[in-house]
C-alpha cells in the first residue's frame, strides 16, 4: 500500500507555528517553554482520549523510541535536540502501524519511504525542524487512511482542548476544515421549499420537502455553508416492470428524429414570488415543526458534518413528501433541483409545513453551496450547475451522467446501462416516483400521472432509438455556457452503468467554456472513492470545499491536479497527467497489425444461445470475451501480436470501419480488449479493514476499501466498448438508409479510457452485432461482412 497524498501544502515556519497554536499543540505564550518541554507538551497532546495524567504517561510508556527505550523516559532526558529516528518511529506507532509487523525500529526512514508519508531527512531535530516534523506528522496520512489530525479529532481532540463554544465555530488547520463539532449535537428539520412549477398540474405551486442536519453553532453570527444532495432515492422506491428488449429491430424512415414531436416534457410554470427583503423578520422565520427519521445520509456529507458543513437532502418533485410527478432528467426536475438552493441563498420561499402558514429562512445558511452524490444524485448537481444559479459554488459529481442519451441510448441504438437490461426513463420515474407510497396522496394525482406517463413511454422512443427531442432536452451539455462554478468529477474507467463518456464529454465541453474541472478517474465500477486508503479524498475535497464554500486562501486550485487518474496495474499507483487524451495518435491496421485467422464475417443468431445457455448479462459478456464456443460465430475476433512494450491508451479510441450488413438495417458493437494471462485488478473493491475508522467525534464509523489484485489469474478483460447503428452511421439524430450487402464507412468512437497494456500481452477487438446484456435482443441471422483492409483502430498513446 502507499498513501498518496495530494492535498499536502507546508507553509512557513511562522504559520506553521501560528497553526499549532491555534489548535492548542503548542503553547500561546511558547517563549515561555523550553525545547524539552515544549516535546513534552505535543507528545502529552497525542493522547487526548486519555484524561488523567497517569493514564497518558501509561501510553508513552507503551511507545517506543528504539529496542531498548520508550517515549516516557525518552522525553525526559531530551535536551536541546530530537532524535529524527526517534521521532519517526514514534510517529509511525501514533500513525496506526506496528513494529516488527510494519516496520523496524532500526530503519523507520525506509518503511516512511515505502509507503510515501512525508518526513524531514534529518539525523536530529532543533526546534524549528522539530516544529516542521510536527506539523508535516498532523498533516501526514495514517494507517487507516485519515490524516493523523483527523484520527487525532475524532479520540477527541478538539473535545479535550477547546472550549464548548469554540467547539461550536468552524476552525482551519493548513487550510481545511476541522473536527471541531460533536456528531451526537446535530439539529434536524424538515422544510418545504415553494417552486414556481406546477408538475401535477392541480394550479398550485409544487412544494418541494427538505431535511436539513446540521451543526449545533455557537451564536447566530455564525454562518454554515451547505452541502446539497438532491437525492430521488432518499424517501423510497416503487417496484417497476423493466422494459422488454426481446423485441425485433426498427428499420427506420430516413430523416431528422429531432423532428419529432414530444408532448411530455410540457408543464406549467407559474411567476416567481419575491422574498422578503428583511430576512431577519421574525414573522418569515419561524422554527422547525418536523423532526426526519431513519434518512440514508450520504457518508462524504457525514463527514464534514463534523466541520462544520451542513447537509441538505431532497428527493425532489414526485416524490414522497413532496408534489409534482417524476419526470426523469427534465428541465422541470433541473428546476425543482435548483429551487432548494435557491432557497439556502436567501432567493426563495419555504415553509414548516405543507399547510404553507409558517415561513422559515435558511437563516443559519451562509448562502454558499456544494452540490454531492453518486449517480442520479451527481447527476442532478450536473444539471444544476448548468442553469448558472446563484449560490451554487461548486459541485463534487460521481458516476454522474451528463446527457441521459448517453446513459439509455448510444449511437442511434436503445442500449441499457449495465446489469439493468430493458431500463430506460419511464422506469427509473416510475421506481422514483414515491408518492406512491402514500395512498391518499397517490389518489389525487393518479389520473394525470398516468396520462403524462403513456407521453414518456411513447416519446422516449425505444422503437427507434434516436436523439429526438426528449433526448436533447435531457442533454445537460447543451446549457454548458450557464455554468459558472468549478466541477469535480469522480468516474470509474469500468463503470457501464453510467458510462464513462459521459464525464469525458463533460470534460471536453467545460475546458472549451473555460470552466475549472477536476477529474478523477479509478479503476472500479459503478462505485464511490472515499474509503480507499490510497488516496487522500477525503482531504482533497476538505480543501476544495473550505476554499469554495468558507473562502479560505488555501491554493486548492493549484494544489488539486487537473487529472488524477489510477492505474489498472496498480491501485496504489495514482497519476497526473496534463491532459486525459494524449496528443499522439497511433493507428493500427485491422489487416496487417491484427491476427483474425483469415475471418472477415460473423452471423448475428447468437440469441437462443444466449437463453439456452442461463447465463446472466455479465456472465455472458465474460463468456463471450474469451470465446466461449457457442457464441463463436456471432463474433469476429482480432488480436496483435504481444506487444514488445508497454503501450498507454488514453482518451477515446475510435474504430474506422467499412462494413455491410446482409438486411436493410444492423448493428454494429465492439470490445476493445487486453488479452493475456494475468493476476489483474479487481474492479470491485475489497473490505482493508472493517469500522477502520470514524467520520468525526462519537460519528459514525467506515470500513477502507481497495481494489487488489485477483489471486486467480484471468486471460482477458474488457478495456471499452460501443455500440452503433447503421443506419446512424453519420449522427445520433439523422436516420439514414441502408442498402443490404452495401459496403459503408463508419467512425465508431469507443468509450474513452486510460489503460497500460503491459509489454507480453495483445490488444484485441471483437467485433459482433446484439450485446446481450444492453442491446435489443433480436432473433435474426444477419451477416456483417468487413473489408479488412479499409478497416483500422485509431487510439491515442500517452
């Protein structure tokens, strides 16, 4: 394991002892203390869930210095010098490792450098470089993970040394947010947000419900910044058939599908009602009434609850609590999304309950706020942060889609996410749509629901799977110039639920407007990053957040990288590269750098075996990857030989292809895949350490992840894939002929990556038509012929 530390910034000797004194380590009146006694002072300080003199010394007797001494006897015979390898064995011990198991006391240097924590190369300290040694240790990444600082907060740190109320105010420590609050002080309240929308269409205004946690403050003077997830799944989900994908293949009249006309997305919207200007009018701010219960918090926002950042949850119109129906990446749901924030910025109404007689301010919102959430969740603060609204400063987006076309459809295809075949719009509004949950509340809105619901299923258009209106309504991208906060981005390179193109597109459009974009990108699915030791996540938003939302000068602009991309070879191996695609382009010839045993076909009739054979979706792609001999056929396989050297494929490779199908219609997917004979990464992460440790004082406790190498060794695996429709060979939208055994040229664009493919193996790329587990699954014998020579796969190498 090494812990990467990107979030590390040391400053000046006089701020770093301005620092330490500020949080109480060092003394305020330090010319007072003499060298030994300042030592004794810090290391005292490391045991703050020990309150009693004899139980501290108790601990630094059970620390070691060296074989022969601890740190308790160690301490009293300091003189005007600290030993460096003293120190560092003591730090690794306060750090959560343990001798001779991690590390030997005869060499700690060696095991700080093995793992990456920062240390002072120095045979002995004075007290300038003992006072660097000590701040780079709070600063420094612990076995568990967590900054030594924060491990040192959640035994009870700032409990022990600050005051009541100074525990109550937001306090800074090298430029981030620290533990200072008590996760068992929260308050809790629920609040109804008016919109200017009327999505049941009953001529009133939406109320839209909100549960707000958020620290117990000092005073009124104090103001806390929020972090907002607008969560559809936060009050439930209804059970919903999925879509049936054993259906025959459209052939489609040529033409603009944006043409078409959508009567779904068309809802009424009433004028905003101004707020009142005075928001300190006791008669607009009344209290709370109702207390949430039993909420699924998200952990990223558990942890800075303890900062002194507020959490902010909404699921939204249609659901529970709520008014309006679901409608699925609208711009209705965009706008019910960004009323909330509205709202914490002072620009909004709400009341205590739906009655509507008691308004409430967001008095204790500073007005400054971060959207949070994976998937649906990243996605909404996506679409928000492109209608530019005020007090939105930043957006923390994981596995979030940026156009839904990307998400249910590919290339003029119906093409589902992975692992949910026959998934598409209507089902994830029907499964969010939570009013359903209450009868009486159902009853008054069910008629109009279903008839805007028979509107969805007909102008989603799963017949023909083009970019229609709906689609381009639901293309986030399109409204890019509107956002004016920086984003960061979170994507897994293995993530086919919400596919990786999406955040690459994002990426893209955002540089070109001059938007600030962070992009990290791991080697997991579909998954959340935060509880992975080998990278300081956790710290890198702190610095972010405390920079975007309390305003702190702490470079987080120029400390986060650009892009922070892990290795598929190694998940200790973070990188930072300048750009996600490298400018140098390689092309590889189908016909002479690739093997494919004299096969240029492959026949389409793969899907009775395909239900014969009981397999699930990933099972079959598995199945299929190392060609399994019933779907040999439906599939033509090229492979290089093995690469000599290690080759880095970065961005989106594209495949040049001239082919012909047998009908007047067809498909064509393809994998991009690295074969050879290998213990590779798993893409599901594995438990480090269960309740490895704690997200703020008495909070609530998280197990570490990591993705490790799989002890059974694998012949392939998948780099990327795509999917496309002949008959969209020149656009998404534009729908053109195809003329049976005619020979066409097209541009398959691949989902974008970033892959080392070791010296020894072979790149491979399988060709084939219907992908079982997301395409439709038509019961044809077509046959895809390719001219070989005219064929080639563009990829760009860093």
């Amino acid at each position: 394991m090494k812990y990467n530390q990107f979030a590390k910034h040391l400053p000046e000797l006089d701020q770093q002892i301005l620092e330490l004194q500020k949080i109480d380590l060092y003394p305020v009146d330090l010319a007072q203390y003499s060298f030994p006694k300042i030592a004794q002072h810090v290391f005292r300080h490391f045991s703050p869930d020990y309150r009693s003199q004899a139980a501290v010394e108790t601990q630094l007797h059970n620390l070691l210095v060296d074989e022969n001494q601890d740190l308790f006897s160690y301490l009293a015979s300091v003189d005007d010098h600290f030993s460096s390898q003293a120190f560092y064995n003591v730090a690794l011990q306060y750090l959560g490792f343990f001798t001779p198991l991690d590390f030997s006391l005869s060499d700690p240097l060696s095991t700080m450098n093995k793992l990456g924590l920062p240390f002072l190369d120095e045979a002995s300290f004075d007290f300038d470089s003992f006072t660097t040694a000590v701040y780079q240790l709070l600063n420094t990444r612990s076995k568990n993970g967590l900054l030594f600082m924060d491990n040192l907060a959640n035994r009870g740190y700032f409990a022990a040394n600050l005051s009541a109320r100074e525990q109550q105010r937001p306090l800074f420590f090298n430029g981030k947010a620290q533990a200072t609050f008590a996760a068992d002080q929260l308050i809790r309240e629920i609040v109804y947000v008016e919109s200017d929308l009327d999505t049941d269409n009953d001529g009133q205004r939406d109320l839209l419900e909100a549960t707000i946690i958020r620290p117990k403050v000092a005073n009124n003077f104090i103001k806390l910044p929020a972090l907002y997830t607008a969560n559809p799944y936060f009050l439930g989900t209804t059970d919903t058939k999925m879509n049936s994908v054993d259906v025959d293949f459209a052939v489609k009249e040529p033409g603009d599908a944006r043409d078409a006309q959508d009567d779904f997305d068309q809802f009424h919207e009433l004028r905003t009602k101004p707020v009142p200007t005075d928001h300190n009018d006791p008669f607009a701010n009344h209290p709370s009434v109702i207390e949430p219960n039993n909420i699924g918090t998200v952990t990223l926002s558990d942890y800075f609850l303890a900062r002194g950042f507020a959490s902010v949850y909404a699921a939204g119109i249609g659901t529970r609590g709520s008014d309006g129906i679901r409608t699925c990446g609208s711009p209705e749901e965009t706008t019910s999304t960004i009323a909330i924030i509205e709202w914490l910025h002072g620009d909004r109404r709400a009341y205590t309950d739906r009655s509507k007689q008691d308004e409430i301010s967001a008095s204790w919102c500073s007005g400054h706020v971060a959207m949070t959430g994976k998937s649906y969740l990243g996605t909404l603060a996506v679409a928000a942060a492109t209608t530019g609204v005020a007090g939105l400063d930043t957006v923390i987006s994981e596995a979030a889609i940026s156009s839904w076309y990307d998400y249910y459809r590919e290339h003029g295809l119906v093409v589902a996410p992975e692992t949910f075949q026959g998934e598409d719009a209507n089902v994830l509004t029907n499964e969010c749509f939570s009013r359903q949950k209450d009868a009486g509340d159902l009853a008054k809105v069910q008629p109009f629901y279903d008839e805007k619901f028979k509107q969805m299923i007909h102008d989603q258009d799963r017949e023909s799977g083009s970019y229609n209106h709906f689609w381009d309504v639901r293309n986030y991208r399109n409204n890019i110039a509107k956002v004016k906060c920086p984003i960061v981005s979170v994507h897994g390179l293995n993530d086919w639920n919400v596919k990786p193109k999406n955040v690459y597109k994002l990426n893209e459009a955002l540089k070109k407007q001059g938007v600030a974009h962070k992009v990290i990108l791991h080697q997991g699915q579909h998954i959340y990053v935060n509880n992975f030791p080998s990278l300081d996540f956790y710290d890198l938003i702190n610095l972010w957040l405390t920079n975007k939302l309390f305003l702190e000068k702490n470079h987080a602009d120029q400390i986060f990288p650009d892009y922070l991309i892990q290795s598929n070879l190694n998940e200790s191996d973070w990188q930072t590269p300048d750009t996600w695609q490298a400018e140098t382009v390689k092309s590889l010839e189908l016909a002479t750098d690739f093997d494919h045993e004299d096969r240029n076909s492959f026949v389409d009739d793969g899907v009775k075996a395909f239900h014969d054979s009981g397999l699930k979706d990933l099972a079959w792609e598995q199945a299929f990857i190392k060609e399994d001999p019933r779907f040999a056929k439906n599939q033509l396989v090229l492979k290089t030989t093995p690469l000599s050297e290690e080759m880095l494929i970065t961005g989106r490779p594209v495949l040049k292809l001239r082919v012909k199908s047998s009908a007047n219609y067809g498909l064509i997917s393809a994998m991009l895949v690295d074969y050879g004979e290998a213990k590779r990464l798993t893409t599901r992460p594995q438990t480090v350490e269960l309740a490895a440790r704690e997200l703020g004082y008495h909070g609530r406790q998280e197990t570490t992840m990591a993705f490790k190498e799989n002890p059974q060794a694998t012949p392939a695996k998948l780099i990327a894939k795509s999917h496309l429709n002949l008959q969209n060979r020149i656009s998404s939208f534009q729908d053109e002929t195809l003329e049976p055994d005619t020979y066409y040229d097209i541009e398959l664009p691949l989902q974008p990556t970033y892959y080392h493919l070791p010296a020894g193996r072979q790149l491979g790329v399988i060709l084939y038509a219907t992908d079982m587990g997301m395409t439709i699954r038509h019961e044809n014998n077509l046959e895809y012929t390719f001219d070989l020579e005219n064929s080639s796969l563009e990829i760009h190498q860093g």
